[in-house]
C-alpha cells in the first residue's frame, strides 16, 4: 500500500513529463509548418507523399520557358529522375546549353531530350510544335506551362501595349499551347497540365498590374477547366504559385514601355533558391497536387494573412507597397530593399 502511494506521483510525474514532450513536439511541429516555404498539402506531399523519382521517371515532360531560372532548373532535375524531356522557348543555341548539361548530369541519352523552339506568342505555330513532340516521343505526360514574363513599372507610366503584351504572353499563350495538348490527353485519359502561376495571381503587388492581372486569368482559366474536366480522373490540372525565386524574371521583365529593358536587376539572393522551388514543384506533381504555394517566409505567411484576413493584409500592404515603390522611384532594387539596404546604384 506503501510502495503504491510511492509509485502513483512517480507515474503521474513521468506521464506529465511525457505530456509536456509531446506537447512541445507537436507545437515544433505546427511552427515548422507555418514557417516552412510551402503550404501545408505540398509539405505533407514532400514529406510523406510519393517521391518524384518514382513517379516521374520515364514520363515525357513538355516545359515551355526551358531555357533560363525555375524552367532551367526543372530541366536539371527532371533528368536526373530519368524523366524525358521536351525543351521550349525562343533562343535555341541556349536550349541546346540546357539539353547538354541535362545530358552531362544524368543518364540520359540523346534521343530522351528534345530541343524544341518555341515562341508562345506565335500561337498559329503551337499545333504544329505539339505534332512535332507527339511525333518524336508519340505522347505528351506533363506539360508545364513556365515560360513568362514579368513587370516592373507603375501603372500610371505604362503604356497599353505592354498590358496586351504580358496578357498575350503569360495568359493567351500559355491556352494556346495548353488547348493544342489537352484533346490528346483527354483521349487517353490520362496526362497533367501544371501552370507557373505566381502569389500574385490571387493577390496584388505595386509596379506588377498587368503581370498580376495576367496570373489572376491564369488562376480563372485553369481553376475552372480543372472542373470542367472533372470526368476525366485521370488528368491532373494544377497551378503553382510561387513567391519570389531566384532567377532571371527581374532582368527580363517588361517596363513602361515595350522596347525599355530594366536597368538594374538587384541582388536576387534573398530570394528562394531555384533547386528547392523546383524540388517542391516535383513533389506536388509527383502526388497529384491542384494547387502549389511556395514560398520563403515572410511571404508565404503574408499570403495567408492575404487569403484569411484581408483586412489586416491591406493594412500591410500599405505600408509595405509604398515602401516598394518608393524604393523604385530612388532607383533600388523593389523586392530586397523591403528588409534590407541596398546600396545606391
Ligand atoms: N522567379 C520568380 O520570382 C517567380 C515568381 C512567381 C512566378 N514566376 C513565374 O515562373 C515562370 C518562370 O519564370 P522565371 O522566374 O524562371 O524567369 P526567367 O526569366 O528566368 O524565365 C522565363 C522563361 O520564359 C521564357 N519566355 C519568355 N518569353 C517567351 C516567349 N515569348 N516564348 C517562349 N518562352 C518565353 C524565357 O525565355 C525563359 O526561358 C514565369 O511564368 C514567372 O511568371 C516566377
């Protein structure tokens, strides 16, 4: 009776420091998700999901945009799970620097990578470059519509044309290839279309109206095809939303006017590396994932503030929108100058 009133606090001390373990796990567990880089169905897909090397091995995978940032990259990794590969965009000799160092990092042969020209604004050329790859692998598995442009200029400075121009390329363009390839695979039954969408396809960002506005038609058009073909089970149409990510989008983005480059790109390196964008991209493709966010924090977390508390989003946007345009306008770089200080140019 003795050694039972002894016993009782011991087992009632052990069990509450048990509980508190496990309490302490599971809040670990909730932060390392709210502070993770993607949302929750893609973590849980990249932990515990099946893994792209499985899944995606042997598959054809179509990427338009194959020659420079996020598209390069999923190039790179797509070879190396031994994926076969169809290569686009507009500058050939820098597809065949791809197809080469996709060749030089994996087991790949020649005939597994097709170098394909692209210009997704020659709409009347797409049937005709969907025939060529049906001809050389004889089906389509994955396309991914990456190739985009982005903008860097205030909506009062730019002119029209440079909003017919992004909504041609990131919008009409990306329909024009994705309607070319989907009668093929709704034939079959089988195949998936994944979109680069941005964040800003379901928020908004100063100095990017018209990138932002073609991402959110891009967002419109796929989230409602996605039930369209809600009778084909096995065709996959998902978007990917990403925050910012290394790569060339700055130096390649459209300003006020057509023909006027960006001046200065800035330090990309606070932004999400490219190989674990990419990395994510693969893991919610490989389990079939409808929607991706990927993004570093604080940004991810400023989109789920955007998504649950408008309210409080558009108090931060205010403060952090004027922030990026007054950045702009002294000629900084829009995106670091928010938590750092560049340098002057
Ligand atoms: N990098 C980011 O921060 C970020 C964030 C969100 C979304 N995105 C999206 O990711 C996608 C890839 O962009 P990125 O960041 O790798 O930029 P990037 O500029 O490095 O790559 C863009 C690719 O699109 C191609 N392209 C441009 N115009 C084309 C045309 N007319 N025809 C065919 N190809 C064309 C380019 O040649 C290049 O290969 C884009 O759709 C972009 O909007 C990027």
């Amino acid at each position: 009776m003795c050694l039972l009133h002894e016993l009782l606090p011991m087992d009632m001390t052990v069990g509450c420091i048990l509980l508190i373990v496990a309490a302490v796990c599971a809040v670990v567990q909730v932060l390392r998700f709210i502070f993770a880089d993607a949302d929750f169905t893609l973590l849980w897909a990249a932990s515990f999901g099946l893994k792209p090397e499985s899944t995606l091995r042997g598959r054809v995978v179509w990427i338009t945009g194959a020659s420079s940032g996020i598209g390069e990259e999923l190039a790179y990794q797509l070879a190396q799970i031994g994926a076969q590969l169809v290569l686009s965009a507009r500058r050939e000799n820098e597809l065949e620097r791809v197809k080469r160092e996709c060749l030089g990092r994996s087991r790949l042969h020649e005939e597994d990578i097709l170098v394909l020209p692209l210009d997704l604004l020659d709409r009347k050329s797409h049937e005709a470059k969907t025939a060529a790859v049906f001809q050389h692998f004889g089906k389509i598995d994955v396309l991914i519509n990456n190739g985009g442009r982005s903008q860097r200029s205030l909506c009062l400075e730019t002119d029209v044309e440079v909003y017919e121009a992004l909504m041609e390329l990131n919008f009409l363009g990306t329909v024009s290839i994705t309607k070319t390839v989907l009668p093929y695979m709704v034939k079959r039954g089988t195949g998936t279309v994944t979109s680069v969408s941005s964040v800003v396809g379901i928020a908004g960002a100063p100095l990017a109206t018209g990138y932002s506005a073609s991402k959110h038609a891009l967002q419109g058009f796929f989230n409602s095809l996605r039930v369209e073909l809600a009778e084909y089970p096995g065709i996959t149409i998902s978007t990917i939303l990403p925050g910012p990510v290394q790569s060339q989008i700055v130096q390649n983005a459209f300003t006020e006017s057509l023909h006027k480059s960006v001046w200065q790109a800035g330090d990309q390196q606070h932004k999400m590396a490219t190989s674990r964008c990419v990395r994510l991209i693969l893991c919610g493709l490989a389990n079939r994932v409808k929607e991706m966010w990927i993004g570093q924090q604080p940004f991810l977390l400023f989109f789920y503030v955007w998504q649950y508390t408008p309210t409080l989003a558009w108090f931060m946007t205010g403060i952090l929108g004027k922030k990026r345009i007054q950045n702009f306008k002294a000629g900084l770089d829009a995106d670091s100058a928010y938590f750092t200080k560049p340098k002057a140019p």
